[in-house]
C-alpha cells in the first residue's frame, strides 16, 4: 500500500474509525476499508486508539465498531469529530432472567 | 488442509508426543518434577490443590488433571498420589480411565515406601512410555481434527483493535475447515452477552450465555464484590474505550462471526464442532490451563504488554499488535500483528498467515514458551482451602 494509514475501521459497517496515531483539527484520516483507502478531514483532536465518526451520526442512533452497536449517541456527532464519552453511551440490555 | 500428528487409541489427533508425570495433589508434585527431571521426553506439573478442598473445588481439580492426562497432545501418564489426599490416585485413575484408554500407570508414595522407592519405580514406567512414544511416526489429518483455544491476557487497547480481530478471522476460517474454536474467559464477556447471545444456534445456547455470567456475578455478589461497577476503567477509556459493551465486544471477537453452538463449564470437552463457549475465569492462566485439559491441541494467545506464559502440554502461540512489545519481548512472542494496525496488511490477510502458522505449530514447529520450557498452571476454584 502506497500512503501510510493513520486509522482503522475493523468492520466495513462500523460508522466509527479508530486513530492509530494522535489526530488533530485539520488532519486527514486515512483508513482501508475492503481494501481501498478512504479519507475524511478531521474537525476535532483525537488521541491515539481514541475513536472519530466516519459519518455524521444523529442523536439516539446507535454507534457501530466490530460491526456491533457499541452504544448510543447522546448528541449530533459530525463526520471527522471525537466520539467518546462526551457523545456516546452504553445501552445496556442487562441480564435477562 | 491438513495437518501431521499423533494418532491416539481413543481416536482423538495430538500435535505433542508428551509423557506426563501428574501429581495428583501439591505433596505429590516435587516427586513428580524429580521424575521429569530424569526422563528427557517428559513433562511435569506443579498442582497446588488436590487436598483441603470443599466437594465442588475437588471436583474442579480432578477434572482438570483428568482432562490433562487426556489431552491428545500426551502419549501416556504416570500418575503420582501422597495417598491421603482427597484427590485418591485410585480415583483419578478411574476418572482417566472414563476419559481416554492411553497408558496409565500409578503410584503411591506412602504405599511405594518414600521419594526413593518412588522416583525410582516412576523413573522406569517414564523411560519406558517415552520409548514407545518415540517410535510413533506422525500421520496426516485433516484440519477438523484441530481443537483451538483462544485466549488474551495483559491486555492493552492493540488487542481489542488488531489482536483479537485477527484470532477471530482464524477462528472462522478453523471453524469453515470442521475445526472446533474454544471462546472462553466469561468475565469479559459482560456488557456484550447480548451480542454474543446473538451469535447463539439456538434460543437455548443463547439462555446459556446468559446462565453462565449470571452464575459468575451471583458468585462474585455472595462475597460483596461486582464486575461492572468502575468498568470499563478509568484507564480503559483514556485509552480510548467509551462503552462496557465496545470493551467486551473487543475480547469476545476472539470468537469470530460463525454461531456458537455449545457452552459447557471449565476444563470439559466440546461435545460438537464449531464455535464454542467454555465458561473459565478471566485469570489467563486459569483459563488456558482449562481449556487444554478439554482437549485443545494449540491455542493462540493475545497479549499488548507482553507475556511469557506456556502450558506444559498444548503449545500456546501469542502474538501482539503492539510493535514496540514485540520488538522488547521478540524472545516471548510469536507473531507480531502490528501491520494491521498500520493499515499494511488487513485482518484477513494476517488471519490467514496466522492459520499457516498454527498449521506449522500443529506440524511440530517450536513456540517461544516451548522452546523455554514454561509450563504454568493455574486451576480455577469456588473458594478457599479448607
């Protein structure tokens, strides 16, 4: 592969991508999905291993990693922004008994 | 594909050619190392329980020796008793016996008269088993003759990220050749049960998911304790984990994407072939020693700050995504998986190398912990000594 990847997407569903490196307002990410490298622009700073939206994701929509629903946006998220504990929460379904 | 192993008299494949000297509790087993230490071709074990155990713990730890001594990596074993302990070497021997018709011999020290009379008597059955051991030719057998276990310990976020996606392509593609694939460690399957009571065959497998966490935070809530308070932790999301469901969802992709078709308890055999669940602590070497006495063959074993463990009897591949832990700890780990984290190679790709390397492991190449002799045990337990 010719350009250095920053980030990965470890399922081509999930709708968040993970920085592999710091990121910061500006950047592009640059990640494979089904073996083509995509890129989106940055709008805020993301830590290495830290996750970004690779699209915008409406209030209550549930957020995907490993092709799983990983919780809930609690807020608007927009392309290229920090998804984290600011903007994301868990749904969890709990036990069933 | 296939593979080249060890065919044994109870019809299962082993990729080891072990003779194991097995004491059945902790008074028995520097006799049993001094046997080993006599015989090239032998491996020993420390066991810390056998004796002052409540009735569900010795039922624990005689499962677990049972299931060693018939893991198909071990040609046959020399059974080592004290003789008042709980774990009667008479009983271990019929409960061996229910498991595998591999060679057997037993002994007692109070009974063979001492260290002496003992190591001498073990030295010869040991010298004798390794001969005939020796003279078995490795014969060719297809992948579905393969038991994996797969298991992560000294965890960082590189695992969740590339390591265990990786283990979960090779769990697939073991899982598309007839293989079976042990998904263990139920304490870090909390916060994603629902996803992996997704995965579930049936309605039933799925409710078994469930039983199995349930019967492990009642446990913990008996003695005042709980898994999900604090998780995941703060140092868990400064690295970059946000939800408790996305920090399983990273351990549980060991697995891989096919349905889960058993669940059965600790240091039991797969009774099926596909994805399945053995329900072990989160204690890597509790879990690792459970799964090879239900007969797992190989196991791949994901680490981020790195670790030197082994099992005296199923060679254990670690890898790690984490460039700079391997390039420290290149003398403890396998295989370095870090070229997905740099969008250098995908996950499939890296899987499929990883498939070849077990092939390779299952064929008789060396591991890093082989080469070292790391042999460590741990055996789970529901409660103290007594």
């Amino acid at each position: 592969m010719e350009r250095k990847t920053n980030a990965i997407v470890i399922n081509p569903s999930d709708s968040v991508a993970v920085a592999t490196e710091k990121l910061t307002a500006g950047d592009t990410a640059y990640y494979v999905v089904n073996g083509e490298i995509q890129e989106i622009k940055i709008v805020t700073e993301v830590p290495i291993y830290h996750k970004f939206a690779r699209k915008d994701i409406n209030k209550g929509e549930e957020v995907y990693k490993y092709g799983q629903s990983i919780g809930k946006a609690i807020r608007d998220i927009h392309v290229g922004e920090h998804v984290h504990t600011q903007n994301l929460v868990s749904i969890r379904e709990g036990i069933q008994h | 594909m296939n593979f080249f192993g060890y065919r044994r008299p109870d019809g299962t494949v082993g990729i080891r050619n072990h003779v194991l000297i097995l004491p059945c509790s902790a008074c028995a087993s520097t006799t049993a190392d001094m046997v080993s230490r006599q015989v090239q071709g032998t491996v020993a074990l420390v066991n810390q329980n056998g004796c002052a155990q409540v009735e569900s713990d010795l039922a624990i730890t005689m499962d677990v020796l049972a299931g060693l001594a018939a893991n198909p990596n071990v040609y046959g074993t020399v059974l080592i008793g004290l003789g008042c302990e709980n774990a009667q070497a008479s009983m271990m021997e019929k409960l061996i016996r229910s498991k595998t018709n591999k060679p057997l011999y037993t002994l007692v020290i109070q009974e063979e008269g001492g260290t002496v009379a003992t190591i001498k008597k073990a030295t010869e059955y040991a010298r004798q088993m390794v001969e005939e051991a020796s003279a078995m030719q490795r014969e060719e057998f297809p992948l579905s003759e393969l038991i994996l276990g797969t298991n992560c310990g000294g965890s960082d976020p590189t695992s969740g990220l590339a390591s265990n996606p990786v283990v979960g392509n090779l769990s697939d593609r073991l899982v598309d050749n007839g293989s079976t694939s042990i998904l263990c460690e139920t304490t870090e399957f909390i916060g994603a049960e629902h996803i992996l009571a997704k995965q579930a065959e049936t309605p039933e497998i799925a409710q078994q998911i469930y039983d199995i966490i349930q019967r492990y935070e009642d446990h913990l809530s008996n003695v005042g304790e709980n898994l999900r308070n604090g998780n995941p932790s703060p140092g868990n999301k400064a690295g970059g984990i946000t939800t408790l469901e996305e920090k399983s969802l990273g351990c549980i992709h060991k697995g891989g994407h096919r349905p889960i078709v058993e669940v059965f308890d600790y240091a039991q055999r797969p009774s099926k072939k596909g994805l399945v669940i053995m329900d072990t602590p989160g204690y890597d070497i509790a879990s690792v020693t459970g799964i090879a006495a239900g007969g797992a063959q190989v196991m791949v074993f994901t680490t981020g700050r790195g670790t030197p463990t082994g099992n005296p009897i199923m060679p254990v591949i670690k890898l790690t995504a984490n460039k700079g832990t391997y390039d420290k700890m290149k003398d403890n780990i396998d295989v370095d998986v870090s070229a997905v984290l740099r969008g250098e190679k995908t996950v499939e790709e890296m899987g499929g190398e990883l498939l070849q390397e077990v092939i390779n492991v299952a064929n008789g190449k060396v591991t890093k912990a082989e080469a070292f002799g790391f042999g460590d045990i741990a055996i789970s337990r529901v409660c103290n000594y007594v």
